[in-house]
C-alpha cells in the first residue's frame, strides 16, 4: 500500500502545494493522497496484474505528477488515475520487451491468480474498465471521466472484457 513518504521530498519551505494544499486550485493533496491513494492503488494493482512494484510507483508517480501540474488540473483524480494506467502500462510493456517475468509479486491463490492471468490477456482499455467497474466500484460515468473516454466507449470496453473473461475462465457470468 503506498504511503505517505512516497511524496516528493524536495519542497520550499513556502510553497504551499508542497504542504498540501494549492490554495489557487483549492486542492488539499494530503486529503486527496490520504483519501483516494489505497484505491488508486487497488485499481492499479489489479490493472498490473497482481504486479505489486508497479502499482506503487504508478501510484506513487502520478500523485507527484500531479503536484507538479497543480496550476493546469481541472480534475485531479481522473488525471492522477489516467497517468497511473498509462505509467503501469509502460512499465508492463517494458517488462515484456524484455522478456521479464510478469508473475513477481502476483497473488498466490489459485482463483486470484487465474484471475489476474485472464486479466492480463484483456486489452489495456478493456482491463481499465474491468478494474475500475469491479474493484473499485464506479459507475460508467465515472470511469469515463477516470479513462478520458466517452461513457459508451467504457460500455462497449466492460461488455468485451467481461466476453473475453468469461471465455478465457470458462465461466458462464461474471458478477
């Protein structure tokens, strides 16, 4: 689970973004990073395919990414959740051009671990949508938001994962 000492270290002692709060914005980043971070996390994590090291520095990154930009967010945590995804996702694409394991750090239970392997054959968008419907509990409307995409667009990436895992755990629904 990522923490606290995982934001950036190196601030003015009168910057006041650097102490949490942009008052320009009116965006608290202790209360957003306390609040939303174990779900950002959860999301990621199962984003990643159980791939722990970079769930927390998806996390970790996007949340300092968004301290730095603080004078451009509109939406904070559909931003910090876009660059989250997209940072895992070169983190996995590096790790398969280089051959590496994707297994480190995967959960060991059986169901769990099957699981997050069909997880890991879904398409980007598809495993997005999947994570952010089912592990973290949010209506289409907001995942659209969490992706940048267009409500139908998630409609159509849940409907497909939800096809392609149900052919790939050979189970007949998906709740």
């Amino acid at each position: 689970m990522p923490t606290a000492t995982m934001m950036p270290a190196m601030a003015h002692p009168n910057d006041p973004v650097a102490h949490g709060h942009d008052a320009r914005t009116g965006v608290d980043f202790d209360r957003l990073f306390r609040d939303e971070s174990p779900g950002v996390f959860r999301t990621l994590y199962a984003f990643a395919g159980g791939r722990r090291d970079i769930a927390e520095e998806a996390t970790a990154e996007a949340f300092a990414r968004a301290i730095a930009s603080t004078r451009t967010l509109r939406e904070p945590l559909a931003w910090i959740y876009r660059v989250g995804f997209r940072i895992a996702s070169v983190e996995l694409q590096r790790d398969r051009t280089r051959g590496e394991l994707t297994e480190e750090g995967a959960e060991d239970a059986t169901d769990t671990g099957e699981l997050i392997a069909a997880l890991r054959k879904l398409s980007r968008n598809q495993r997005a949508a999947i994570v952010l419907r089912y592990e973290a509990g949010l209506d289409v409307g907001v995942i659209a938001k969490r992706m940048g995409i267009a409500a139908p667009t998630v409609r159509v990436h849940i409907h497909r994962g939800r096809a392609r895992l149900r052919e790939l755990l050979g189970t007949e629904e998906m709740n």
